[in-house]
C-alpha cells in the first residue's frame, strides 16, 4: 500500500511539474504586460479624449482638481510657479498646500495636453504602477508569477483602492501607488541589503511626499516600521534593515524639502496648525460591520444601483477584493509560505486595529500621545495598506495551491460550507419581508450612529425591505461565486489547468466591481454659466465672489473667491469668517455654512454673491460697495487679542474704510493729510503671489491691502535697493504696511519662509542621488561582467 501511494504521489508531481513550469516561469515582462493590458481594458476609452474626465461630477476631481491642475500648470507653462493661490479663501498657498502637486515629477503631463486627458492619464498609470509595484514585491518574497499578477491585480481593482477613482481623490490615487514599493524595498534591505535598494526606497517616499498626500505618507511610514518590527526577527541584516528604513526616509525628505518646507510653512497658519477635536479626529473611522464588503461589495448599497446607506463614505469603507480572493488569503494564512504570511498577517491585522481608530479605545491613546494622530480624520485609510498585506496572503494561498499537488480537502469543504451558509443567509432575506432576524436593529443602529452621511434614504418608502433584498441578492450572487471556486478546487483533483479558473474568477470579481464603479463626466461641466457670466462683467478681477454651492469651481473660470473647500485655508480666515456667521472660532473647519453676508465683507471686496432660490433657480446678488485692493487709512488700534479683535470690528462704530485694527504698533505713525490721497495708489499684477503697488503720499499712512495676510508675504522697494517694509495682520485677515510721506513702489511677493533653503537642499540632493544612482549602476555593470 505504502509502495502504490508513493507511486501515485510521484505521479502527481510528474503531472504537476511541467504545469507548475508554465505556471511559475513567466518573465517579469510578460507579467507587466499583463497587468497593463488590464489597466488599458479598464481606462482605454477615456485615455484619448479630452472632454471626458474620470469620477464623478459631484467628486473632487470636479469640484477641485481639475481646476487646481489647470491653474497650476498653465501658470507654470508661463514660467511661474504659483507659490499663491488668490482665487479661493483671499488667497492661500498654493504649492505649500501639497494637493496642488506641482513639484511631483510624473504631474508633466500636465504640460503635454489638457487637464482633463492629463488627469485621466494620471489615474491609469498610477493604477498600474500600484499593480506592477505590487507584483515585484510578492516576487521578491518568492511568489510564483500568476500568485504575484494576481496580487497586483487586487491591489489595484480592490474596493479599497479604486473607489477612489469614483470619489475624484487625485491625490490619494497618486500616494497609493508608491506604498508597495516602499515595502519592497524594505524587504529587500532586511534580506540582502544593497546601496541600490536603499536608492530606490528613497526615490518611492520621495514621490509619495511629492505626489500630494501627507496622510498617506503618515500612514505608509506607520506600516513600514510595523513591516520592519515584523521582518527583524527573522532576518540576519535587522541592523541594515533598520538603519536602512531611517535612511529612507531621511533621504526623501531631504530630495523633497522644497515640497517640504512650503507645506510645513503653509501648515503652520493653516487649519492644521492646532489639533483638530477628537470628534473631528475621530470621524471617518472603519466600521467594523463593513468587513462584510470583503466578499459582498453592495451588502449596504453600492453608490450606483442602490444608495449606499452605510457609515461614512463607501469609497472610504469598501474593502472588496473578490470573494474568491478572501478564501485565498484564508488559505495562505494557513498553507502559505511561512515567511509570507507570518509578516503579513501580523501587520494586516494592526493597521485594521489601526483602520478602527474612533472604535476603539487605542485611538484615544493615539490621539492624545503620538503625533499625528491629531492632525487628520479618517483612520479608515490604514485599510488601504491593510489590504495590500491582505493581497499578499492571497497570492501565497495561490501559491500554495500551484506548489501543491492538489488543494486541501479542507479548504474545497470549507468553502462548500461557506456558501451554503451565505446561501442560506441570502434565501432568507429575499424572502422575508423585513430580511433576516436582526436586520432591523441593524439599519437602526447605524442610522442612530448618526455617520450615516445619507440619513434621509432611511426615511425612504420601502427601504427596509429594499435594503434587505438588496443585500440578500449581492450574498446570492457571491454564494455562485462560492460555488464556482469550489467546483475549480475540486477539479484541481485531475488538472492543475483549474489553478486558471480560480485566478479568472477572482478577477472577474474585482475587476467587473471595479469598472462598473468607474464614472465619468463632462470636463465643461465645472465651467458653471452663472460664473462664466461674471467672468465677462467689468472690474471683476477687482472684486470678489461668494458662491454658496461648488466653491471652488470659481478658479475654473478665474474670479477671486470670498471661501472655497480645502484644509489648506488660513486658520486665521477661518476663524475671521466663523465670527462673521456667528459660529464658535475655536470649532471651526473647512466645513462652514454662509447663512448672512456680513458688513465686513466689504473689507473683502465682495461684490456678487450666487446662491439659489427656494424653487432651486440660480440667483446673483450685487452688492453695492467693495473696497478696493488698496487703501490709505490713516487711524489705527491695536489690539493684540483675537476675541477683542473681533468685539471692536463687530462694533457698528467700526468703518474698515477709515480705522484699521492692527496686533502691534507700526514703525511708521500715520497722519492725516489735508486732502485724499487714494488716487495716488496705483496696483499691478505680475503674476499670482507677485504684485506691485505705487503710492504717493505727501503724509505718514497705513497701506491697507484687501487680500489675505500670511506671515511669509514680503514687501519689498521696487528699485532693486532691497529696501523693505513692515507687513502687519490688519483687521486680523489682511495686510497693513505702514509708509512713510513721498514716492513708494512696493513688490509684493509670497515666499514661504524656508522655501529658498528647501529648494537648494533639494537640489543637491538630487544631485547627490543622481550621482549615486549612476555609481550603483557602473558597480552592478561591472559584477554582471
């Protein structure tokens, strides 16, 4: 007997040899041409048009991207780096707000054709990259080719990732795709450390930082020092594995200081530069019940043939990746490569404590001792970078099936057992009314949570029993899929060709998921016409506008906005405006509701406010009497405290026009002259960020200029004697520069401090990167020969 079982055993593994050949032994090129082919099934019919943009149009991409990117790039397509944005807020930085991405080497796109067909290209080939960086990582952990193809396909058509896509989050998509790569690196410096690898995993965090997502590069560097605690074990090179992580890190910030330096100067008066409140903090948390879109994506709705009516938003809380995929990881966890799993679910399995944030009582702790945790909302995002380890396990479960001779009897009953149950479960919610026991109290419970972002479908006839049905149906339809991948694991008994069927399965799953939820919508579509009219209205570029809905489509069309949508906005303006709509200024964020216009907006030059009717008519409102850009105030205050700002300017006795409000004494006391002088000042715009303002007083004046203030604007003398003036907070959002009696001709100018510092550290970086790079080359020529 023990004769004739090894005779069949030696069989089997003659059978299994040459598929696990054919299986095992594709090229790296074949591998990478593989995922692209599917990255261009995906995205081929929009790659070429310049009208259609991908992700909804009520998303971000729409509401902000596409014309942030369009001002940027044709700004610097003059030769300008717009360092400033004037548009939204009074004006904000720009290239230190990170989203704008300018410095980010792969944004050249942006020089070669439209924003639209720019930013779709973008999408793609980050998806790709994210795809290819992944399947090179599980190759170095020794994967075979198919487990590795389908790891990176999981990794870019899973929930986590490509709903993204239909939420419009540009920055977030690029961030994403340099994680994988960051890791690679990591193992591979714990494995056999190499100076290349060190270059390589400095260039990855590089372009993350670079790409426009500070968030993302917080979260990855969290999961590469769990990565790293999980490799040290393990390895004999945990010294070089560990010192070369620091390096990594130190290097990129060092390649992207000039990013850096603006940023962290932008930061620093921005929303971001205090704690945000633990509630805020905590929002956007996962919720634990969405694990169930593991393997059923629209058990709470699916944005596109039924509401989602989940917590939060779903493109933030999917996490599918197939149902087939789930099993795999399942498998690999168990029967996988020890080394494989072992890191990855140790680390999948803190970054989803992680993910939890507001759920559990770690994120308090966070919150309240480790740095970062209180400068962003949405822990959810760790479920990203939990994913990617959840994808590696199933690769190794693949694996172990391609090196197996045949699958577990364990592994084909257990899913026979899972779909029954799934069956079972979905038979009984399509055929009661209300769903199974329970469901109820489920709906209810998270409808009280008061997260549900959509609380009015509740309310919506029927729902219950829709909702039920609905999920009832997407556990059906994953109980086929069951059903399928048992009857691929079973015929794996007679012929390793199933290991196919079981990877064209998974993706099936993922990628039909994927491409249903890929939207698209007209790039005109962000040039409203009631904001195209005023475009054409005369003095417009004097005055600003306060649009009540879509802020931030007023840089589309160029006007000067009074708000806009982004945490980058000055906490000083922020809190100003909160005051003005009487709301708590120490409770402010960029989410704020204009309920009045207010007196002082005049100080702001606001002259249009466009808003709608009750019927839902779009309105445009005149108001009578802006200031002008620039004024000679000749009475001053100074008050130092922000709460005794705002009770002088509340004051009816107030006039922005003839009394300025400033926080210290200026260098020069004004006077009043005997007749106006105000046609004696004279603005010229240079570019955004740069202007100069001609004045001639025959008397001492304060200079009130009616844009935003930022710490980092410098005045300058015009006649290149590098003579310069005071610039005071006035009003506690704008400018004040105090001049002396005769002839000024003052450049104004946006420098973030540090920026100049920044842009040479970057540079010799580079250089000295560069250089080593050709140097690791010329060394590993040499040892090839």
């Amino acid at each position: 007997m023990k004769r004739q079982a090894s005779k069949a055993n030696a069989s089997r593994k003659i059978v299994a040899a040459p598929a696990i050949r054919i299986i095992g032994s594709w090229p790296t090129s074949v591998c990478a041409a593989a995922l692209a082919a599917l990255v261009v099934l995906m995205f081929g019919d929009v790659l070429f048009q310049n009208s259609i943009v991908l992700s909804r149009g009520d998303t971000d991409i729409a509401q902000q991207f596409l014309a942030w990117r369009d001002f940027g790039f044709s700004e610097l397509k003059r030769g300008h780096l717009p360092l400033w944005n004037p548009y939204l807020f009074s004006g904000m930085p720009f290239v230190g707000g990170f989203q704008s991405a300018m410095l980010y080497p792969l944004n050249v796109v942006h020089l070669l054709m439209p924003a639209g067909a720019a930013i779709n290209w973008a999408i793609a080939w980050h998806i790709y990259l994210l795809g290819l960086f992944t399947f090179l990582w599980a190759r170095r952990l020794g994967l075979h080719s198919l487990p590795c193809v389908l790891a990176g396909c999981l990794s870019m058509f899973g929930g986590a990732t490509f709903l993204h896509v239909f939420a419009g989050h540009l920055p977030n998509i690029l961030s994403m795709a340099w994680a994988p790569l960051v890791f690679l690196c990591i193992e591979t410096l714990f494995d056999r450390p190499k100076p290349a690898w060190l270059l390589v995993g400095t260039g990855a965090v590089a372009m993350q930082i670079l790409a426009g997502h500070p968030q993302y590069v917080f979260y990855t560097g969290i999961a590469a020092a769990i990565y790293a605690a999980c490799l040290v074990p393990g390895s004999r090179h945990r010294v070089y594995g560990v010192a070369g992580v620091v390096a990594m890190y130190i290097g990129a910030s060092a390649l992207s200081a000039a990013q850096l330096t603006a940023g962290i100067a932008a930061a620093a008066e921005s929303l971001r530069s205090q704690p945000v409140a633990y509630r805020f903090a905590a929002a956007l948390s996962f919720p634990p019940e969405n694990l169930a879109t593991l393997m059923v994506p629209g058990f709470f709705g699916d944005m596109v043939s039924a509401p989602y009516w989940g917590r939060w938003y779903l493109w933030e809380t999917s996490v599918f990746i197939s149902t087939t995929a789930v099993v795999l990881a399942a498998y690999g966890a168990v029967a996988g490569k020890r080394t494989v799993r072992n890191s990855a679910l140790v680390a999948s399995a803190v970054l989803f404590v992680l993910a939890l944030g507001g759920n559990t009582p770690l994120f308090k702790v966070l919150y309240a001792v480790v740095p970062g945790f209180d400068a962003f909302r949405g822990t959810t995002k760790f479920m990203f970078l939990a994913m990617l380890f959840v994808a590696m396990l199933s690769g190794a479960g693949l694996d172990a099936i391609v090196r197996n001779v045949k699958a577990s009897k364990g592994l084909t009953l257990g899913v026979v057992g899972l779909a029954v149950a799934m069956g079972f479960g979905g038979m009984l919610m399509l055929s009661s009314p209300d769903g199974v026991p329970g469901w109820s109290s489920l709906v209810t419970a998270i409808k009280n949570t008061s997260e549900s972002l959509t609380p009015n479908v509740y309310n919506g006839a029927g729902f219950l029993q829709r909702s039920a049905h609905d999920a009832g149906a997407a556990l059906i339809a994953a109980t086929l899929t069951l059903g399928l991948l048992a009857g691929a694991l079973f015929s794996l008994r007679w012929t390793r060709l199933s290991v196919y069927a079981i990877v064209a399965l998974s993706l099936f799953e993922v990628f039909a998921y994927a491409r249903l939820s890929r939207p698209t919508f007209e790039a005109a579509a962000i040039h409203k016409p009631e904001i195209d009219r005023l475009a054409a209205f005369p003095g417009i570029d004097d005055v600003r506008v306060l649009t009540l809905t879509d802020p931030n489509t007023l840089l589309a069309s160029r006007l000067h906005g009074l708000w806009g949508y982004d945490p980058g906005v000055s906490l000083r303006y922020a809190q100003f405006m909160a005051f003005t709509q009487g709301t708590d200024p120490d409770a402010v964020t960029q989410d704020l509701t204009f309920s009045r216009p207010h007196r002082l907006y005049d100080m702001l030059r606001l002259k249009y406010i466009v808003g709608q009717t009750p019927e839902g008519n779009t309105r445009t409102v005149e108001r009578p009497s802006p200031m002008p850009r620039a004024t000679l105030i000749y009475d001053y205050r100074v008050i130092s405290r922000r709460d005794d700002i705002f009770a002088a300017l509340g004051s009816e006795q107030f006039d922005p026009r003839s009394t300025v409000v400033l926080e210290s004494t200026p260098a020069v006391s004004p006077s009043r002259p005997e007749h106006d002088e105000s046609r004696a000042l004279r603005v010229v715009d240079e570019s955004p960020g740069r202007y100069v303002v001609d004045a001639d007083v025959t008397s001492p004046a304060i200079l009130l200029l009616t844009d935003g203030y930022s710490r980092d604007w410098r005045a300058r003398a015009n006649d290149g004697s590098g003579r310069s003036y005071q610039v005071l907070p006035a009003n506690y959002v704008v400018m004040a520069i105090p001049i002396a009696a005769g002839h000024h001709s003052i450049r104004m100018e946006y420098i973030p401090r540090g920026w100049s510092v920044g842009v040479f550290i970057s540079v010799l970086s580079l250089i000295v990167f560069l250089g080593a790079t050709v140097w690791c080359w010329r060394m590993e020529f040499r040892e090839s020969d």
